[in-house]
C-alpha cells in the first residue's frame, strides 16, 4: 500500500509560503496539510483562514486543515471558502461531534476526527463509521517538531481493528514527530496518512524526503 504525504506548512518559511507550496505542488505529495491553532484548545497560535486563502491561491493539491480551536463549528464555511477539501475537527472540542461532521460533508469537503494522545481509541466506536478520516496526534498538539510518541504505533493498530470491524471507510493519518524511522512502522500498524512538517521542510532537499516517505517499504503486516 502506498501511503498519502501531507506535508505540514507550519513548517514552511512563512516569508516564502508561494515559493513553499510550489515545492509541494511539484513533488510527490499528496496532500497539504494546514493547522490552525488559537491559543486555547492548543497554547499556541499559528496560521487562519487569510493564510489558507493565500495557500489555496498556489496550492494543487488538496488542502487538510486541522482545526485546533474551540467550537470549530464557527469557522468550518470559513475555512471550506478558504479551499479546504478535508476538514478534521478535535474530538475533545467537540460535544456534538456527529453533528459537526455532518456539516462539514454538507459543505462539500471530507470530514475527519483529531485524536490528542491521551484520547482512547475506544471513544470513537459511535463515531468511527462517520468519519472519512481519523487524525491521530502523535505528540501533544500545538507545536511542530515534537519527538513521535512511541505508544501511538500500538493506538493505530487498536483503531485499525476498530474501522474494520465497524466498516467504516476512516483513514487514519498520523501527526506529529513522523520521520523515516517510524514510517514504516506506522504503515505497518494501518496508517494511510503521514503528516510531516520539519521532517520535510528542514531538509535541505524537501521534494526527495517527501519521495522518500512516499515509497516507504512496508515490512509487516498488523
Ligand atoms: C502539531 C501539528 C502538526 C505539526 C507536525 O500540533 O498538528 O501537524 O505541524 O509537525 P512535525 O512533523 O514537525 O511534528
Ligand atoms: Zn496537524
């Protein structure tokens, strides 16, 4: 199985952001993924729907906003606007969560669930058939360039099983610390999506790691 790459524009040179998403246009990636912090649900403040306008100018690719915010509800027309395709949501910001997903897919775009890594994959069982994608934090969100939380291998497994045996058609894509040695761990576990921001950005040749990720050799099957 080949993996989706979504490279992490919190990661990019926000002074060259066009010069940026041209690179990920060009390379092998798949996705661009967009986080939105607002120093609430997260303590730290990043990037929001100019940005994501400016972003979708350039981009040819699908844009995948990850929304760390509070009552995300308010700004999902927003950031569909703003050119999202998948918009994913907190779980723990989300009391009425399936009727938030539900609004995202009446805006058009895939609708998906973030997980921070204290959340039990158990939580999601009502909600996982939904769900057109599942976000797994792997680190505490709010900051790139986190060391990748070992125990989310074991977490990606149990929600394998878990969209198995729900049939649901959730992918699961992994964020935070990803790099070319957990990758095909990851793979391995069930993951679909990999998001990497300073792995690919801090490279001096970002389209060749984004290559590289891309190909990643799965050596075991969970
Ligand atoms: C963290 C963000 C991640 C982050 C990943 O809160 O959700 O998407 O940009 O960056 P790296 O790959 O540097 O951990
Ligand atoms: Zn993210």
């Amino acid at each position: 199985m080949t993996p989706l790459i979504a490279p992490s524009v919190l990661a990019a040179d926000f002074a060259n952001l066009q010069r940026d998403i041209e690179m990920i246009n060009r390379s092998q990636a798949d996705w661009i993924h967009f986080d939105v912090m607002d120093g609430r649900f997260v303590p730290n403040i990043s990037i929001g729907v100019p940005v994501c306008e400016a972003v979708n100018r350039h981009a040819q690719k699908p844009i995948d906003v990850h929304l760390m915010i509070v009552q995300p509800e308010h700004y999902l027309e927003a950031f569909q606007k703003a050119g999202a395709g998948i918009i994913s949501v907190h779980y723990e910001a989300c009391p009425h969560l399936h009727r938030v997903l539900d609004q995202i897919r009446k805006l058009g775009c895939r609708a998906g669930v973030a997980i921070n890594p204290h959340t039990p994959v158990n939580n999601l069982e009502e909600i996982i058939a939904e769900a057109d994608l599942v976000n797994v934090m792997s680190v505490n969100p709010g900051f790139g360039g986190q060391k990748f939380i070992t125990a989310t291998l074991d977490k990606v497994a149990r929600l394998k099983e878990l969209i198995l045996r729900r049939r649901s058609a959730a992918l699961i894509e992994i964020d935070g610390g990803v790099n070319q040695d957990n990758a095909a761990a990851l793979l391995a576990a069930g993951a679909d999506v990999l998001v990497a921001g300073n792995f690919v950005f801090s490279a001096s040749q970002p389209e060749q790691v984004i290559a590289a990720l891309k190909k990643t050799v799965v050596t075991r099957e969970v």
